[in-house]
C-alpha cells in the first residue's frame, strides 16, 4: 500500500500551559478529499497550520509527529519547513482578495512559488502562471496575469489563490475555508473547481469547514474536531447516515430542512465551545450534551464503531435515537 | 450626487492651488542648485574688500551685487545660489541614509519581533532621548565639523524616527493575510519583507521622508549657524545667517535673503508633504 500523503499523530499544539490542540490524529490518502469540520476555535486552523509549520506568537508544537507521504516533518527548523511550503504542501485561505498582495501583479503572485523556491526564473514562472491561470478557469489569462488583485472579483482570486499554491505541483493542498467569503453561487464553482483539479491532478486536499453542506458535496472522508480533539472519523456516506457522536449528530439537526414544519423553531447546540484554558475534564463537549452521565467524566478513546469509522463516546450507540422527537 | 463631485473637485483643487506655486518654489531652487555654476553670476567666494557690505542693488567695481554683499565683499546672490547646493544635498543624502537605516532597523524590529525588536526599538528610544542638538555636537567634536560629518550627524539622530514608523506600519502589514499566504507559498523571509512588506509600507515612508526633508534643511542651516557644519568659505545659508546677524543693523540684506530661501524651501516641501500623506492616506481623502 501506497504512503499516505498526510498522517498527523497524536498531534498537541499548546499556548503556554494550554492544549490547544490534544491528540490530533488525522490520515488524508493520496487524492482524496478529507474534511475537517468543527465550530469555531475547535483548533481546526491550528491543525492546518501545524501541518504547515506556520505556528506563530505564543503558539508551539507540544508533540506529537506530522509525516507527509512517509517522511516525518522537521517542524524544528524553519529552512527545512520552507522547502516544503508551495512544494509539496500548499495552503489556500478565505478572504481571497486580502490573501493577496493588493500591489503585485496576479501572474507575478501566482508564480511566486516558483520562483521563491529557485525552481524557476521570472520569465519562465511568468508563463507557467498563465498555463496555471488557465487551468483554474480564469478567461483571457494573458491579460488578467497583468492585473492587480483590485481589478479582480472574489471568486477570481480565489481562483488566482488556488492557481498560485498548485502550480508547483504538491501533494496536498489544505483549504482553509476557502469558500467562506463567496457568495452561494461562486461557492458553488470553486468546489467544482476544486473537484476537477483534485481529478486531473490527483492532489489530495484537506478541506477545513464549517459548513456540512460543502463537506457533504465535497468530501470523501470527514473528521469532526471539538475542543482540540477528533470526536468522530468517517466516510462522509457513514456520517451523515449514522453519526455516532453527539456533537455530529447535533451538528446535523442543525441544517435547516425544506420538509420541516413552518415555524417550528431551527435546532441550535445548547451553549458555547468552552474557552481552551476552562474545557470540563473528561469528555469536552459533556456541558452541552443532552447523553452526558457520570461515565463521561472519564475521557473517551477514540475507537472503532463500525469499520471505518471511529468515534469518541461512551453513549454511540444511543446517538441514533437522541434528537428523533423533531425529525 | 453631483454635488458632492463638485465639492470634491472643489476640495482637490484648493489643495493643488496653494501647493501649485509651492512645488514651482522648490523646482526653482532644485535647479538653481544644479545649475548654479551657470546661474551665479559671480564667483561665490572671491572677495572684494573695497566692496563690502553694499546694499541690493550697488555696483562696485565693475560687479553687481544684486542682493548685497556680504563682509568680505562677496556677491550674496551667489552664495545664496551655491548654498541651495549645500542645503539640497545634505537634506537629500541624510534623508535617504536615516531612511534606508532606520526604514531596514524599523522592518527587521517588526518582523522578526523577540529580541531583534527589543534591542532596536529600545535604541530607538535612547537615541529619541538624547537632544539632537547635544547629539550633533558631541559627533561633530569627535568627527570634526564638515560636509560628510553633517550628514552622518543627522542620519544618527534622525534614523529612529523612520524605524517607529516602519516598524508600526510593519506589524500591521505582517498580519494580513497576504503575508500569510506569502509564507505559506514557502517565500523566505527576506523575500517577504522585500517583495511583499516593503512595497506597502513605502507610501508611509515617502511622506515620513519628504517632510524630514524640511526638518534636515533647518537643521543644516542651525548647525551651521553654531559653525558645527559645512565649514567656510563653502557658502551655506546657515552659515550666512550667521554672520548677518552680526551686521542686521546695518546691513539687514545678509540675514533676510537667505532666510527667506530657507523659509519658501522648508514651507513647500512640507505642503507638498502634507499634499502627499492626504493623497497617500485613503481615510483623508
């Protein structure tokens, strides 16, 4: 069997004495498309910037190992993390049209990191970023390739975003809720886009969200991080059908259904993610679990409840029937 | 909607009348200082000691003096034209050496952050401390006075004004999002300061630069004036100044013609600095 192209294990970023991030273990296969899923500050970006070795302020990797297709990563040296940066891994963000640079040209960016790793001199990197302005559907490259980011709408530069950390050719490329800022339709295309490329590249892609409906048309697999830990892993047909977690369970019953009664009221998770410094012992999303018993004080592993999927509950098996009375 | 074009139209246009004839100020004295080997029309430093002292205007033998002499008998016109020399190019070259040190010191402060910004920024305060007029002294008795120790002088005292401003305008850009991208795409972090900080910041420096330039032309002109700059007979309008003040009684044109260019230069390069930071700043605008 073929290196997977990510493997983050027992992964643990800390702020000061803080866990951030606690045992983090996700695996993203060559070419397949892996969310992370998560409310805001479950350390869904922090996870990506791990991978990234982007980590700043008070920030620090506290343990754990990061192996991209069989070679651990030296997350020690800021050289050895550089050389992978744009090369073998890449990384999109939202708000396309701040992520770049508002006084260079589209093209001279979208060769940047060709050019910044020596791969490529401006000339040739020039031209490249046009081939690659094309590939990622932007009409008339030639011309856009000379304009500033102003001059471009949003989905443009995302699309100018994407262009730019594929054009070296990586293994993988993280997505940092990349569709966030755009509006529904454009939303749509840049999936689409990601998708093709995912096809003709066989780029393998770490999508973070917050969103399940772009993780229901997009992904192959989901990993749903609360509080700094996976609660549930799974094939993204297995999760929907049959969440074995609460959290992914409540997660869901939050969509909004075209079948639901008129005016019954839409589902909300009780309360709010813990801050990092005060998360309740044991289980973490114990505060607002409807299934929480006196067992839920004790942390529980990560572990198999169907093949393939892994889930970290004490109550899985009553996941299934916890919110039934409003479906 | 209208209305408010017109009014905005309106605003741009008084802007560009009061700076308009400014900025023809110091185009004039910019080229005066170029050309001034062709423009005096005399030689700055020959003296004419039957002809000193005479008012805008005389003639004495055979020579014109068109503002004045001066007490050695030299043509004022002249050595007000030759000293646009001195006072450019000192402002020029210690605006673009604190600049370049201080905007480099200021960048490096900002981005590596740790102990790189707390030795610099906290020299920056040392040096913000010391007066600049006991700073310059002190150089000038160590260095001796002269053309290159004056600049040297003002780059030392005034390089920590440009690295506070590079530095607040580095911090903020380091945290936007195309930095971040820049990073990620594996650009090293000369190449983000050079190719993606240091073109965003630049705006702020210009303006910080052009209206240092005002400050430099005053400073040169009083260092001069205490005799801790360009050393005579090299003609220097602080120097000038000076000595009229020795004779304002009597002779009033010595002190008033060189501080008249000194007042119109130091007045349009800040008008055309203020023009610039309104123009550069979309928040005033």
């Amino acid at each position: 069997m073929t290196e997977p192209t990510l493997q983050i294990t027992g992964l643990q970023v800390q702020v000061g004495p803080h866990k951030v991030i606690d045992g983090v273990d996700i695996t993203v296969q060559p070419g397949q498309i892996v969310a992370l899923v998560g409310e805001s500050g479950s350390g869904k970006s922090l996870t990506a910037l791990s991978v990234m070795g982007l980590l700043g302020g008070k920030l620090r990797h506290a343990g754990g190992t990061i192996s991209l297709s069989g070679k651990q990563v030296d997350h020690t040296t800021e050289a050895a993390m550089r050389a992978l940066r744009g090369q073998q891994v890449s990384m999109i963000f939202q708000e396309p049209v701040a992520s770049l640079n508002p006084l260079l040209s589209v093209g001279a960016q979208v060769g940047e990191s060709l050019v910044a790793h020596g791969k490529a001199d401006a000339r040739t990197a020039w031209s490249r970023a046009i081939d690659m302005l094309r590939d990622v559907g932007i009409p008339e490259p030639e011309k856009r390739a000379r304009q500033l980011p102003s001059q471009l709408s949003g989905g443009m530069c995302q699309r100018v975003m994407i262009a730019s950390a594929l054009i070296a050719r990586p293994e993988l490329l993280i997505a940092d809720e990349p569709t966030t800022a755009l509006d529904v339709t454009i939303q749509a295309q840049i999936l689409e886009l990601m998708r093709q490329l995912r096809e003709r590249t066989g780029t393998a892609i770490l999508f973070i969200t917050h969103d399940l409906g772009v993780v229901a048309a997009l992904a192959d697999r989901v990993c749903v991080m609360y509080g700094g830990r996976i609660v549930e892993q799974a094939d993204v047909d297995d999760l929907f059908d049959a969440p074995a977690h609460p959290y992914t369970r409540m997660l869901l019953a939050t969509i909004p259904r075209l079948d639901s009664p008129r005016k019954k009221p839409l589902f909300s998770i009780p309360g709010t993610v813990p801050d990092h410094d005060d998360w309740p012992q044991g289980c973490r999303f114990r505060t607002r679990c409807p299934l929480a018993s006196d067992h839920c004080l004790q942390s529980p592993p990560l572990e198999p409840k169907a093949p393939g999927h892994l889930a970290a509950c004490w109550h899985s098996d009553q996941v299934a029937g916890m919110i039934d009375h409003d479906r | 909607m209208t209305d408010i074009a017109t009014r905005l139209l309106g605003r741009i246009g008084r802007g560009y009348r009061v700076v308009g004839p400014f900025s023809l100020v110091l185009v004039a004295l910019v080229l005066a200082a170029i050309f001034a080997p062709w423009l005096a029309p005399n030689d700055p430093n020959s003296q004419n000691l039957l002809g000193r002292l005479k008012p805008p205007g005389t003639e004495a033998r055979g020579i014109l003096y068109l503002l004045g002499s001066d007490e050695l008998g030299r043509d004022l016109l002249s050595r007000i034209i030759y000293g646009a020399r001195v006072s450019l190019s000192v402002a020029l070259l210690s605006v673009v050496l604190s600049g370049v040190v201080g905007t480099t010191l200021g960048m490096a402060a900002g981005y590596l952050r740790g102990w790189t910004e707390a030795v610099i920024m906290r020299l920056a305060d040392i040096f913000l401390s010391i007066p600049a007029i006991l700073l310059a002294i002190i150089t000038v008795a160590v260095l001796g006075p002269g053309f290159v120790n004056v600049i040297l002088v003002l780059a030392l005292t005034r390089w920590p004004r440009y690295a506070r401003v590079a530095y607040g305008q580095t911090l903020s850009v380091a945290n936007m999002p195309y930095v971040r991208l820049a990073r990620a795409m594996g650009a090293s972090w000369p190449r983000v300061l050079l190719r993606h900080i240091l073109p965003n910041i630049i705006a702020a420096m210009a303006v910080i630069a052009t209206l240092e330039f005002g400050l430099m032309v005053l400073f040169e002109a009083g260092l001069s004036f205490l005799g801790l700059g360009v050393q005579p007979p090299t003609p220097s309008w602080g120097a000038t100044l000076s000595v009229g003040r020795n004779y304002v009684t009597s002779a009033w044109w010595i002190a008033t013609f060189p501080g008249i260019c000194l007042f119109l230069l130091v007045l349009s390069v800040n008008l055309i600095g203020d023009r610039l930071s309104e123009y550069l700043n979309p928040k005033s605008r």
